[in-house]
C-alpha cells in the first residue's frame, strides 16, 4: 500500500530540514578562536598633542609625511625608521615613561598566513575568528601595582572571550597566542576564577611562548637590537627599548634560567638571571631596576598552571643567543654571542618550562609540539608550522581526545 501523497510530502520537508540542519551543523561546530599577538605583533598608531616637543627639526609636526586627516599616523611599523635621521624621531615617539607614583577585535597583518589557514577550515572574520591586539610596550604588573593599560586589556579580553562564546551557543573559546601573548593569555586565565576558565575556555594554543623569559632581552637592554632590520644603529633604538615594560617582563627568569648560569660575560663582572638588578644598574639603566624589582619579579612568579588543556607549538634547532661576552667593560659595543638551542629569539629551555613547572600538576593538561627549523617570527608563515597549528586546532575541535606530555619530534 503506497504512503497517502500528504505523507510523502512530509517525509520529503522533514528530510530537507534534516539535511539543512546537518548543513548548519557542519559550518558551526568549531569553538571560536580567538587571536593574541606577540610583542611587536600590533600595529601602532598616534597623533601628537600641543604637548609634544620634538627633538629636533627633522621629527617637527610635519614628520612623519602622510597622515590621516584627523593626525594620525601609522607609527609602529613605519618603514622610515630605516632612514638614519627618522630613526631617532621614532625612538622618541615610541619611549615610554615610567611614572614612580604612580574592544580591540582586529586582526593585525603579521598573523595573516595563519589566520588564511583558519579560514580554509572553516573559520569566519568576527563570527568564529577573532583578534585581540593590545600596545604591546606596555606590561602587567602583579596585585597592589597601578597597571591601567594592561589590565585594560584582560578586561576587554575577558568580555571578548564571553562575547565569542555567547554569539556561538555558549562554546568555549579556543585562545591561540604567539609569543609575548602566552604570557599574557596565562595571565588572563589565572586571574579568572576557575569556573570561569571551566564556561568560556576550551584550550590554549600557544605558540613560541617565552615562558621564562629571553636572554635576547639582556642584549637588548645593554646594547640595543635591531631586531633583524637592516641599516639601523641599535644605540639610537636603545633607550625606547629600555623603557618598554613588556621588555622589561622578557627578561629571563632566575627560576627556569638558574641562579648561577652565567648569561652575560664582561672583563670585570659576569651575570645570571637572578643578577638582573645589578645588571641593569651596571649597564647606565638603574630607573629600570625598581619597577624590575616591584613589577617583573612578582609576575614570574607567578607562573601557575592554568588548570585549561595546553598545546605549546615551538620551534627548535635555530641558533639562539645563550651567553654574551664584552670584551670591554663599554655595552655600547655589540658582544660576541654563544649560541645554543632555541627558534632565534626564545631559548629553548624558556620554550619547554611548561613541561617543567606542570608536568606534575594534577588536572593540567599538556601537549608539546616541536617543529624543527622554524623560527620565532616563521611559526606564524611556515607552511609545515601552519600545518602543524591547524591540525592541532581542527583536533581540539573535533574533541579528540588528549595526551598528557607528548613530544612530536
């Protein structure tokens, strides 16, 4: 006996509902991702004020040339500081202050290959996907210490984390950062209680994560770092690197570095990361020693395991700044440099102190993957790192399950 048509017709809309449904389905399973950039990772723009006294006639108002009609100007990169003369001006435009007493949803360029990636799986620009950018001079600085411009951005992170899960039906957000962003998306979690962390995170993807800090930064404060960019003089760069907080943060940490490796080598004195004071008093920056004292040490110790499942992405087998000799007793001259095991900028044993500080902690998560030969800014164009970072993502999506302590050589 042959169905009545009504009936077929039913069968027919209830089998295009389902197959719309598996559709709809299939273009929003993923756990929205959200983006958090690296120091130097942001793009900066400023106007000048009546305030500013330019110091010299080269930086006057009418430098840089192009600007928006309302004064701004694009002025973190601006491919002029390559020009000798402009580089000062740039130098004192980007110096901050540090005073004793005292919704950000683009996505910056430099994470375009990766966010590409992202897209061919199916993420979406302000849907799925979303960035969180911040002034990446600027630090946090741990309970009791004014820090309005980081906390600023925890707090927006944290209504950005809330607003991505609430718009994708209450999934948590997978956090991908890079670099400096790790330490600020560790921050971000362990200064949420942990039923927050359980709601709106599913997973921290961080890549090249200087968890214990750099010996890259001790070069940069004693004597300035170019940062790979060509015909530029790292004394004139010097003195704004010096006043950056996050900087300042980067320093390498006593606990994962040891108290008496030696990480800087002069005729007259040698230095360890638990030395960072004397340091920096003995290389012409002791305005740097007490915010270093007061701010820096509390946060490095304050690297608690966030209790959310970890992915640490790093590269390795790039030759990394380990020991710097001073044949002088003058930090303006550049020093000869040790090499050891790292992705360029980060030291390996600053990318792997995750595995150290909470292997053992119970009900924490984690995951290592190493990607032989990729740098510290190449993890985020590299096609294999890339594949690597998607397969990871499209894994936490699909709700695979989880090894604790793998190495994927």
């Amino acid at each position: 006996m042959k169905p009545p048509l009504g009936l077929k017709l039913l069968l027919v809309f209830s089998s295009m509902v389902l197959m719309l449904y598996k559709c709809q389905a299939g273009t929003t399973n993923l756990h929205p991702l959200i983006l958090i950039p690296g120091n130097g990772g942001n793009q900066l723009e400023a106007r000048l004020t009546n305030e500013y006294k330019p110091s010299g006639l080269l930086c006057n108002r009418w430098y840089p040339f192009q600007k928006k009609k309302d004064g701004w100007f694009r002025l973190w990169f601006d491919p002029t500081v390559l020009i000798a003369p402009f580089t000062s001006c740039f130098a004192q435009r980007m110096t901050l202050y540090y005073d004793a007493l005292y919704i950000y949803r683009h996505i910056t360029g430099y994470m375009a290959p990766l966010v590409e990636s992202l897209e061919k799986i199916g993420y979406v620009n302000d849907e799925t996907l979303f960035g969180a950018p911040y002034d990446f001079r600027y630090g946090l600085a741990p309970e009791g210490h004014p820090c309005h411009v980081g906390s600023k951005f925890l707090q927006d992170l944290t209504h950005l984390v809330e607003n991505a899960s609430t718009s994708n039906g209450g999934k948590p957000v997978i956090l991908v950062s890079h670099s400096l962003g790790g330490l600020f998306a560790l921050q971000l979690l362990n200064r949420n209680p942990p039923s927050w962390r359980r709601q709106f995170i599913k997973h921290l993807v961080a890549l090249c994560a200087p968890w214990g800090g750099t010996v890259d930064e001790m070069l940069t404060f004693a004597s300035g770092n170019t940062l790979g960019v060509p015909l530029v003089d790292p004394l004139l760069v010097r003195g704004e690197q010096r006043s950056s907080e996050s900087n300042l943060w980067l320093m390498p940490n006593p606990e994962i570095f040891g108290r008496k490796n030696l990480l800087v080598i002069t005729p007259n004195a040698t230095y360890s990361a638990s030395d960072v004071p004397r340091f920096l008093d003995d290389i012409g920056f002791r305005e740097g020693v007490h915010p270093y004292k007061t701010r820096v040490l509390g946060l490095m110790e304050e690297l608690v395991a966030p209790g959310v499942p970890i992915t640490c992405v790093v590269g390795s087998g790039v030759k990394t700044a380990e020991t710097l000799f001073y044949g002088s007793n003058s930090f303006d001259e550049q020093p000869e440099i040790v090499y050891g095991d790292g992705d360029g900028t980060v030291n390996m044993v600053s990318l792997l102190a995750h595995e150290s500080l909470w292997s053992d902690t119970k009900n924490q998560t984690l995951k290592t993957i190493r990607v032989p030969g990729v740098s510290h800014t190449a993890m985020l164009k590299d096609e294999d790192a890339l594949d690597e970072i998607v397969r990871e993502i499209s894994g936490i999506n699909s709700q695979l399950s989880f090894v604790e302590n793998v190495s994927v050589q």
